[in-house]
C-alpha cells in the first residue's frame, strides 16, 4: 500500500483492495463500539447487553469473513440501536450524547461496510469466480 493511500471507513472504494481495506476497518470500529458499549453497561445496566454482544459478534464475523449477510446484519442492528436511542429519548425526554454518538458512528460504519463487501463480490469478485 502506498504511503499516500487514504485508509479508513470513508476511503474511495476503486478496487478489491480499498474494499477489503474498508470492510477491515469497519469491522475494527465495530468491534471498538462493543468495547465501548460493555463500558457502559457497567453503568447502564443489562438493557444494553443485547446489543454489546450483536455488535461484537457481528464485528468478528465480518472481519473474518467478509460477508454481505453480516454487513446487512450489522446495518439492522444499528437501526435497532437507533430506535433504541428514540425510545429513551421519547421516554425521558433527554437525548443521551453518549447514544447518539454510537448512533451515528454505528449506521455511517454499517453502510459503509454493506457497500464494500456487496462491491467484493460483485465488481471486485475474483476472477476465477466470475467464470463459474
């Protein structure tokens, strides 16, 4: 990789490698939010458990596999955590800055990491695949 080439989440996705890249990155991120997230259940209590565990064991999967079904997985999980975040709000009345930050972080990395890995195996996918 040269040392010009973007890396991260919001790179270019120009081919297999930048779409690797970002899966890789993603998944990182992922797994960076489940360590956060047992953080606060410390705090929050068990309600959150549900969703450490989803997200870290989705993370793993999609840093190991790279795969769509985990990519689409990760990206409804996030939704859920968005509704979740709106329910406090709604139940409360106050918006958690530490939920809406997950939020955000959770659905921008979870479409970025179903556009890579549906661009591995359609536009990047191995030759030798295409073949078959």
């Amino acid at each position: 990789m040269s040392a010009n080439r973007r890396r991260g989440i919001f790179a270019s996705i120009r081919s297999r490698e930048d779409a690797l890249n970002v899966v890789t990155d993603a998944s990182i991120v992922f797994l960076l939010v489940a360590a956060g997230m047992t953080a606060l259940y410390v705090v929050e209590g068990e309600r959150i458990l549900l969703h450490v565990g989803l997200f870290g064991f989705l993370g793993i999967l999609l840093w190991r596999f790279k795969s769509p079904i985990a990519a689409i997985t990760l990206l409804l999980e996030s939704i859920m955590w968005l509704f979740v975040t709106l329910a406090l709000f709604l139940d409360t009345g106050e918006l958690n800055p530490v939920y809406v930050t997950i939020t955000a972080i959770v659905i921008a990395t979870s479409i970025r990491a179903a556009e890579a890995t549906l661009k591995l195996i359609g536009r990047f996918a191995p030759e030798a695949e295409k073949q078959d």
